[in-house]
C-alpha cells in the first residue's frame, strides 16, 4: 500500500490576551517534553503523590471507579492500586508531553511488539483497519511508537478551548497520518475503505446519541456505537490493541481481529469491545484513566455514584 498523504497542520490559533493562561501552560508543557526521562519520571512520581490532594473530585471518582470494577479486591489492595493509579497519572503527562512535544528514542530503545503479522497480512489484503484501545497513561506514547510500524490515523474528540485543541492536532500529528475529529465521519469512512489504519478509544461517555449500555467489568455503561457502525460502513477489521509500561519497557500487543464483527447487534458488539478493553484494564490496572466518571450515566438516568 502506498505512503497515505498525511493531513496539514493545524493553524495557530492566535495569541490574544484571553488565552494567555493556555499559552503559558503549553510552553510550560512544551518545555517539560524535553527533560531527559529519568527526571520527567521523578517529578511525575511527586506529581503523582500530590494529585490526590490537589483534585479530590478525580480521586472520588477513582476510589467509585475501582469499588465498582473491583468489589471482592481487598479495601487495603485498592488503596494501593488507586495510589499506583495517580503515580502513573504523574508519570503519564509527561508521556503525553514527550509523545507531542518531544523525543520517542528511550522508549525505542527498549519497546517490545508484538503480533504486528497480524496488521500486516490485513494490510496485504488491502483491508482498513480499526485499533481499538482504552484511555490509558500510556496511550500517547504507545500510539507514536506504534507508528514506526504502521501509518495510523486517529479519531478524537474535539476541544473547546481552540490552544489545547492546537496543540493536541499539532503535536499529534508529529506522527499520525491524520486526526479525525468525532464529528467528521464522513472523513473517517473513507479512511478505512481506502485500506487506511485508524485507531481510537470508545471507552469514555461521549453523550452522544449514538450510545448504548453495555457491562464493563459487570455495571452497565454508556458505549458509544462507533466501532460496531464503522465496521458495519466500511467491512474493516477491528483490532484490539494492548498496551502498557513495565518499568522501562513499553509493551504493544496487536491481538488478532475480531472473529463475526460486526453482527446485527449493536449492544452485543459493544459489550464485546468493551470487554477487549476490561481484559487491558487487567493486564494494566494502575494505568487506567480511573479519574474519568465512566458510569455516571445509567440506564435509569443521571446516576449518584460520585456524589
């Protein structure tokens, strides 16, 4: 398959008094990206003890999070766990900033792929094909590497604040062919009959229309229907994609497609996918973006798990 056209970059939005703040926090951002390593992962790690503190709204949701998910975990094991979770919450911005902003030579010094046959006899065969992953820390970082293997698009949602909006498309497409916005379907669709490669992460409520509930880790969560209507437009594969850090190493691991997807059911195939992303959550509890309120919409509406 030939090199697909990557997208433009995005324009700068500009520099006016009122985005001032964002400006400041970008170049804080932009100049935390080129620390060496080892000091972006000792300051993340103070970041990471402090953060409980500083936003104890996120740290609710995370102790509801990991309570519902892990009812039969001992109280003393989710302490820990949600303690891991923030430290790798520090460790993750950076990881972020160093995927956007900085340089991907440590981590490739030390990456390990696997099942990346799996991509390649799809992409012989002329196939799209749809990543699926999580919100993890890792998720910046493991996407660029992925990208020194295949040419992956992405899909994200937009942000109202047009400096983070930059600078998430900008640095984003350091290394992504494209980045297609949750409204730009239409862009998306064509990307994959094309035998282009897209990934995104349907594991956050999205409010949109397009959802279903569907269990993850047994409590019913809104789903967006994306990955089951993509694949039903387009016949692509959907592939599930783990990834993770252990100690220095960064693990990628292409599972093989999903076998009769889509079906005619699209609350089926999203409880499918979701329950890819329940078995990456487990490979890598402490990584998971717990500090989003996953269930705060239930079936009967508006829950008050987090009140």
């Amino acid at each position: 398959m030939a090199a697909p056209e990557r997208s433009p970059l995005p324009v700068r939005p500009p520099f006016s008094p009122r985005l001032w703040p964002q400006w400041l926090g970008m170049a804080v951002m932009m100049a935390g990206a080129r620390l060496p390593w080892a000091l972006q992962c000792g300051i993340g790690h103070v970041i990471g003890k402090l953060a409980p503190y500083l936003a104890r709204d996120r740290r609710r949701a995370a102790e509801v999070n990991l309570a519902m998910c892990f009812p039969d975990m001992p109280a003393a094991e989710r302490a820990a766990l949600l303690d891991a979770s923030f430290d790798a919450l520090g460790v993750g911005l950076f990881e972020f900033a160093r995927a956007w902003w900085g340089s991907a030579e440590p981590m490739r010094q030390t990456v390990q792929v696997e099942g990346l046959e799996h991509l390649h006899a799809l992409q012989a065969q002329g196939r799209g094909v749809l990543m699926v992953s999580g919100h993890f820390m890792t998720l910046e970082m493991c996407g660029r590497l992925m990208c020194d293997h295949v040419p992956l698009a992405g899909m994200y949602r937009r942000h109202k604040n047009p400096v983070f909006e930059w600078a998430v498309k900008r640095g984003r497409l350091r290394y992504a062919t494209h980045m297609y916005t949750n409204d730009e379907i239409r862009g998306a669709v064509r990307h994959l009959k094309q035998g282009g490669f897209l990934w995104y992460a349907p594991d956050q409520d999205m409010r949109g229309k397009d959802t279903v509930f569907a269990p993850f880790f047994g409590v019913p969560a809104a789903t967006i229907t994306a990955t089951h209507q993509l694949a039903r437009l387009t016949g692509c594969a959907v592939v599930p994609f783990f990834h993770r850090r252990e100690g220095d190493r960064y693990i990628l691991r292409v599972a093989p497609p999903l076998e009769d997807f889509p079906s005619q059911d699209a609350v089926a195939d999203s409880a499918r996918v979701n329950a890819q992303i329940e078995a990456m959550v487990r490979e890598a509890p402490d990584q998971y973006l717990w500090i989003h309120r996953r269930f705060k919409r239930q079936p009967e509406g508006r829950s008050r798990f987090y009140e």
